[in-house]
C-alpha cells in the first residue's frame, strides 16, 4: 500500500541492487489518499455540494459562514457505514479483499447569539473527514524456480481515520452577506497490518509486520456566504495549509521502532451556488488543491538499501508525480412538504492527484439522500454514496504488476435537533 516500510521491507526481502540514485519515496503518501466523506448524512446525499447551501451544524466543516443561518440552537449526531471491496489480479491471479467499520461522523453543536440586527451563531464539536480504510490480498501460481521474486501470498487490511475538533463562529455583516470562521484541530489514527510470503532463488520467506500511524495538525477554515434574494446563495471556504505532525510505530517480524516528522497538507479552496425555487434546490461545487504543495517539513524516514531519502530528493519527487485536482459535484433536492419528506441526489467527479496512476483513478461518485421532519424538532437524514476506480502498483515487487479494481459504499445516517 502506501506505507513507509513497503520499500524499506521489500528491499530487505528482494535483497535488489538498488543504487542510491534511485532511492524513491513510496507509492502515494498516506496523506495523498483517504475517502473523502465529509460531514453529515445531507451533505453525502447530495455529493459534497454543500458550500452554497450549509445551513446546519455541519457547515463548521463545509462552509463556517452557514451557521449564521441557523437561528435555533442545534444538536446534531451522525454516524457512519463504510464497506470497500477490492479485486486485485497478481500474475494472473484474482483475489478480493474486503474492509469495512462503523463510526462516528459527526457529533456537535450551534448556539445562535441574540444581536440587534442580522445573526450569530457559535459551534463546536467533531467531525470525521476522512477515512483511510482499505484491504489486499494477493496470490500466484508460479514456478518454484524463478528469475525474479514475487509475493506467493499477500495479506494486508488498513483502518483509519481523520476528523478534526473545531470551534467556530460566523456573523451577518451586511444583511446578505455572512462570514465565518473556524479553528480546527485535526487528529486522527491508521493501522496498518501485513502478513507476506515472499518466494525467491533462495526460497520462502515469512514476514510480519504492522504499522501504527498517529496524525495531528491545527488549522483554521474560513467561509463566506452571499444570499442574493430569497432564492440564490453563493458561498466560498479556505481551509488554511496543515503542518502535520506524523508518530509512526512499527513491528517486523518481532523487531520494532518509531519515527517522527512533519509534512504539510496542502489548502483547500470551495466554491459552490445553490438556487432554491418552490420545492426544488439545484447547486454545485467547485474545490481545488495542489497536491504539489504537499511537502516533507522534516528528515523523511525512508530508506532503500539502507540509503535515506533525503527531504529535498522526496520533496522533488513530489512535484514530479502529484497535480493539481478540481473536484466537481452537483446535487439536487425535492421537497414532499405533505409528508416533510425530502429526496435527493448528487454526482461528483474526483480527479486522481497522483500521475502515475493515470486517468484510470479518477473517481467517479453517485449519491442518493431522503431526510424526514418528524416533528418541528427533529430531522433524520440518510445518505448513500457509491465509487469505483482502479489502479496499477508494484507493492514492493520488482516483478509483475498488480491491476486493482478498488469499490466502496458509504452509508451516513444523522440526527438533527433544534431547541
């Protein structure tokens, strides 16, 4: 996968003659991948096109300038269903790894402020953006006497998440125009687990080993948002660049260690407009990142051969595989006001930011919502989101490439009370 010890630990079993030239950081960088999943049950629905509606507890994530619009203290809870399946051909040979969890997505809350004209609104909480879950298995079918090695069998599970602890506040500074602001601190943990048989002239050979991740960072997000009329709203949010700090524990085979360094998370920029017309809301997003602003901020701790990789070599190698990305999404909602029933759906279009694995990444996501009123109080939203992409890697095999097919669903259910 894309863990740091995949080249140092392949390299000790391939016992290759790597020079130091070509020493290279892994295969994506953890904070490179993760499923977007954003916050709340509403949002999913509609594909991530929030930023020009964000009128609910989640907007401390989409756009902070949308707690403005909530007039009613909230109390809002989510929680979430990820499964992912993954159908990897390794030398001719299929196999199908499966993960999946159940979590919290959201748990927060919004106090509005009395004021003499316009709004304020106060939220804190958490919020699960991301999650890093995955599964491979791999097998193959060949001669004992070979040329060059290969994994005889391959086992790996990934688990892992990474939300953020905000507190945020947003104000009607003109009678359309509300701005907001967030401050974040993000954490997170990812498990990483593989058990290998490796096959080469010499042999068999058995190995174990795990991987523990710890993620922390602080940031800061801010937001406007513009209602032109009663119908139209066009919001846009920054969130601030993230210098992460990034505590690694590992085991192999009964040897273990630790490493420490900073990397930093690129900004993120979201433009998005919604129109709302009798029962019908239309909007779309627009985000953009350059992945190629995402650098090591300290000595990495890879090494080939025993051979570190230096921060400006893994730095360079960085502008040289990653891209810039624009997410693009649309979603649509229908008001059934007989039966406060509303349905929804939404596409979206996330492009691959690591170049080497082509177009064939991109990713393509569909969703589908309904949200309920019970009563003048409580809202009950659900969300289902599906995607599929598919990739070619070496995982620390010199020899034959392994062609993924990577699907997941995402099933998010949140709770909404306001007092």
């Amino acid at each position: 996968m894309l863990m740091k010890l995949t080249a140092t630990l392949a390299a000790m079993l391939i016992l290759c003659n790597l020079a130091a030239s070509q020493a290279k950081i892994p295969e994506q960088l953890l904070l490179s991948t993760g499923q977007y999943v954003g916050s709340a049950a509403r949002p999913l629905g509609l594909a991530g096109t929030y930023t020009g509606i964000a009128d609910d507890y989640s907007s401390i994530w989409w756009n902070p300038a949308g707690l403005a619009q909530v007039k009613r203290i909230e109390v809002q809870a989510s929680i979430s269903r990820s499964a992912l399946q993954n159908k990897a051909e390794y030398y001719g040979v299929s196999r199908e790894g499966t993960s999946s969890n159940f979590r919290l997505n959201n748990l927060g809350i919004v106090f509005p402020v009395p004021v003499y004209q316009g709004a304020m609104s106060f939220a804190f909480g958490y919020t699960q953006v991301y999650g890093f879950d995955g599964a491979k298995e791999l097998s193959s079918f060949v001669p004992s006497r070979v040329d060059a090695p290969f994994w005889d069998t391959y086992n790996a599970l990934m688990s892992g998440r990474l939300g953020l602890w905000s507190l945020a506040g947003a104000v009607d500074v003109t009678p359309n125009l509300a701005l907001g602001m967030g401050i974040n601190y993000w954490t997170g943990p990812v498990d990483f687990s593989r058990t290998t048989t490796y096959r080469d002239e010499t042999g068999s050979h058995y190995s174990e080993w795990t991987l523990t991740t710890d993620l922390s960072a602080w940031g800061a997000n801010f937001g406007g948002l513009f209602r032109l009329g009663r119908f139209a709203r066009i919001g846009a949010m920054l969130q601030t660049p993230l210098s992460t700090k990034i505590s690694e524990e590992w085991t192999y085979n009964g040897s273990f260690g630790y490493d420490d360094y900073r990397m930093t998370y690129p900004a993120v920029f979201r433009f998005g407009a919604s129109f709302a017309q009798a029962r019908w809301l239309l909007a779309a997003d627009v985000e953009m990142r350059d992945w190629t602003a995402m650098e090591f901020r300290s000595d990495t701790p890879y090494k080939v051969n025993g051979v570190p990789v230096s921060r400006a070599s893994a730095n360079q190698q960085i502008k040289d595989d990653y891209q810039n990305t624009v997410r693009l999404s649309m979603g649509g909602e229908y008001l059934f006001p007989a039966y406060g029933l509303r349905l929804r759906g939404g596409y979206a279009f996330e492009p691959n930011n690591y170049k080497p694995l082509g177009d064939d990444a991109d990713r393509h996501l569909f969703s589908f919502g309904v949200g309920v009123l019970v009563d003048r109080s409580v809202m009950i939203d659900a969300g289902l989101q599906f995607t599929g992409f598919s990739r070619k890697t070496t995982d620390g095999s010199p020899t034959g490439l392994v062609n993924e097919d990577i699907s997941s669903t995402t099933a998010l259910v949140t709770l909404s009370y306001r007092m």
